[in-house]
C-alpha cells in the first residue's frame, strides 16, 4: 500500500475566504450574528479601538478560517468551542464594548500598574528573591 505523502514541498495552504479580521467582520461577523443591543449586549460601531476586541475577532476569525475547512462537524465545534465562549465576552455588559453604543466609542479605563522593584521577580542575579 502506498504511503501518503506527508510533505509539505508544494502543498498549497489553502487561502482565506476574508483577506483579513475587518473583512471578516464586516463581512461575517456583524451581518452573521445579530443580537439585540444595549442592556446584556454591547458594540461599538469603531470596534477597531478596542485592543480586546481587536485580539478575540481575530483570533474568531483565525479558528473560523480553519474549521470551515474541515467539514462534517468543523463549524459545529467552532460554534461551540469558539463563539459560543467569546460572544458573550466580546458583547457582553463587562465586555470591552462596556462604555459604548454602536453610535458613541468611549475609551475604556486602563488599569494603572506599578513598576516592578529590581529582584522582586527573581531575575535579579545581585538580589534573589527567597523562594
């Protein structure tokens, strides 16, 4: 029996269906999964200023990319593993869309940190930290 060829010397990666994140949210996303906003769903209409959001669309738009591929139950396991978990993050009233509407972008509140003193992590070699 013939072994199957396991190289990947001219296997073609099989192209995106959207070019990049903001086609597929535009796209996809936003025509695709409609709720009824304000109160327990949140979105902003500049989405795009929203590093949270910004991460989980793509990484939404990475895993939907892969599994659309992969038929039979693909797009059932990325509803399950994937929007199913992140929609109600992404939308929800905690979310990173919290301040907003789709009609007003408001900065969201950025945690304020402390700098961290020399060897309190233990990677200074000079002052170790006791373990």
């Amino acid at each position: 029996m013939p072994k199957p060829d396991t190289s990947t010397a001219g296997a073609k990666r099989p192209e995106s269906l959207y070019p990049d994140v903001t086609a597929w949210v535009t796209g996809h996303f936003v025509p695709m999964y409609r709720r009824t906003l304000g109160g327990e769903f949140r979105w902003c209409g500049q989405w795009w200023r929203h590093g949270e959001a910004i991460s989980r669309l793509t990484a939404l738009w990475f895993s939907w990319e892969s599994m659309r591929l992969q038929g039979a139950t693909g797009m059932a396991l990325w509803y399950r593993d994937h929007l199913d978990h992140h929609i109600p993050v992404l939308l929800g009233p905690r979310g990173p869309f919290y301040q907003c509407t789709e009609n007003e972008h408001l900065t969201p509140h950025q945690a304020r940190t402390v700098p961290v003193p020399a060897g309190w992590l233990g990677n200074d070699p000079d002052n170790p930290v006791d373990a």
